[in-house]
C-alpha cells in the first residue's frame, strides 16, 4: 500500500505536490544524477505511468515533475544527487487528468512511487556506447525496490 497525497485545488487546475526528501530517500548513491529518478504513477487499473522531469518552470505541467535543491533551484537532468542533502520534490497532477485518483472536482488524490535507477559509471573519454535505453522497462527487469513518497496535503 501506497501513501496518498492530497491537495485541495481550484476546479480544472494543476496541483503542485510539494514534499522534502533526502537523497537518500530517493534511493540515490554515488554518481546518481537526477536523470537517474524514475517516478511512477500508479493507476486505477494497478499499471503505471512515468512522470516525466522538467528542470524549467515553462514544463510545469500535468504529469511532469521537478527538483529543487536546499536553495530552491531547479536541478539539471544532470545534476548529481547527494544522499545526504535535503532535496524539494514537486509533481504536477491535474485536477480530473489520468494521474487524479479523485472524480471530484477540486481534489487530487496521487498516489505514487519512487525508484532510483542504478548510477552509471562515468564513461571514459573516447569511448562508444551501443545507444541502449532501457526506460521503463529497464527498471522492472532490475528489480528496483520502490520507495514509497511520504503523505503530504498541501492546502
């Protein structure tokens, strides 16, 4: 069973779920970058979808999300992620959208699940890659623990 995260809101808008984490907690380890995050939305029928990241506020935007450092700035895809720093996560859900649990208009109910993606170790220079990604995909076959988001309600 997941946490739930709750937010009252204006009809039709999108919500901005706030939380502080550490780096630790959202499973990172030296060398993670933030493009090592995989956020998963869990949906009615028990699948799941991916938020997708945006460092710019432009991207703020039903099903994305964001993370911000202890000095309120948006990190980098590849930015590093330190496990002991504190860290804002914010996800984006709209009111009524595909990752609102709620029918009613108004409220978001979110649940959602966290996993760090194994870090990879820096390539050395000259080197090829074969230009495999693995997504989604990837992480189910590795078998990553999800670590649970911690329930919020934002007013």
């Amino acid at each position: 069973t997941l946490p739930i995260i709750t937010a009252t809101i204006s009809d039709g808008k999108v919500a901005a779920l706030a939380m502080k984490t550490t780096g630790a907690q959202l499973g990172a380890a030296a060398n993670n970058i933030v493009s090592d995050i995989t956020l998963i939305k869990i949906l009615k029928d028990e699948t799941g979808a991916k938020f997708s990241y945006t460092a710019e506020p432009a991207g703020y935007a039903d099903q994305s999300f964001t993370l911000k450092n202890a000095d309120g700035n948006n990190l980098a895809f590849t930015d590093k992620i330190d496990p002991a720093a504190t860290y804002t996560l914010i996800l984006f859900v709209k009111d009524n959208g595909t990752f609102d649990y709620d029918n009613t208009t108004g409220s978001v109910i979110d649940p959602v699940a966290m996993a760090m993606n194994e870090a990879k170790a820096p390539k050395p220079s000259g080197g090829s890659s074969s230009g495999c990604n693995g997504g989604f995909g990837a992480l189910a076959l590795l078998g990553f623990a999800l670590i649970p988001v911690f329930h919020r309600k934002k007013r």
